[in-house]
C-alpha cells in the first residue's frame, strides 16, 4: 500500500518500527494533558484494544507490562487514534486509582521545561 493510499484506507494496519514497536501517546481524556510515552509491540496494542487498559512492552527490561500493575494507576481506555500513516498512537484515557501517570507520583511525565540554562519545573 502507498503512502497515499495508507492516509486514506479504513483498513488498520500499524506500522511498527524495525524492533516491532510504535510509539504511544498517552493523553488524559477530560484535559487533554499529555501524561506519558511508551512503546507497544503488537501483543501490547492487542492487549490494550482487547481489555480496555493500557499495555506497553519495556525496551529496557525487554518484556511486557501493564500500566498500573504494580502502581495501581491504571488508565481506562477512552479513545484509540492511530497517525495518518499508522506509526504511531494517541490513546486518551480516564486515569484511574490517584490519577498519577508518572512513576515519581506526578499526573504527568511532562513536568520539566527546557530553558536555555535548563530545565524549570511545570508541574
């Protein structure tokens, strides 16, 4: 399928990179605050659309996990979007348990903004 054809078609058809991945945006559904990114190979984006909670697979521990497993800040699926040309994903959900996205107990990862004598926190 071309590129042209790929921004048209209703057909899904995620385009994973060479180590079997996509990249993941993950979005508070009611305000729209970016919360994290991650990466799903294709079991985690069949897991993620199958029960409704966020599946991602670990580059550096090189396996599967789900978010909130340990945590219990899980994220109920609320939308599912794919890219224009199907490599990458915008999934809004409804935070569950504190609401805390980030593993520092933050809502969200995007807590630091870059200055130009470095970083400042936001949130």
């Amino acid at each position: 399928m071309s590129d042209s054809d790929a921004d048209k078609t209703l057909e899904l058809q995620p385009r994973f990179d060479a180590n079997g991945l996509i990249s993941a945006i993950i979005q508070d559904a009611a305000d729209g605050t970016v919360l994290m990114f991650a990466h799903m190979n294709a079991e985690a984006f069949a897991r993620t659309r199958e029960s409704g909670r966020i599946h991602f697979f670990s580059r550096s521990r090189q396996k599967l996990w789900m978010k909130g497993e340990s945590s219990g800040e899980t994220f109920a699926v609320v939308d599912l979007l794919i890219d224009c040309d199907q490599d990458c994903l915008l999934i809004k959900v409804k935070p569950e348990g504190k609401g805390n996205a980030c593993h520092t107990g933050r809502h969200s990862c995007f807590y630091r903004q870059v200055k130009t004598d470095g970083l400042e926190m936001v949130g």
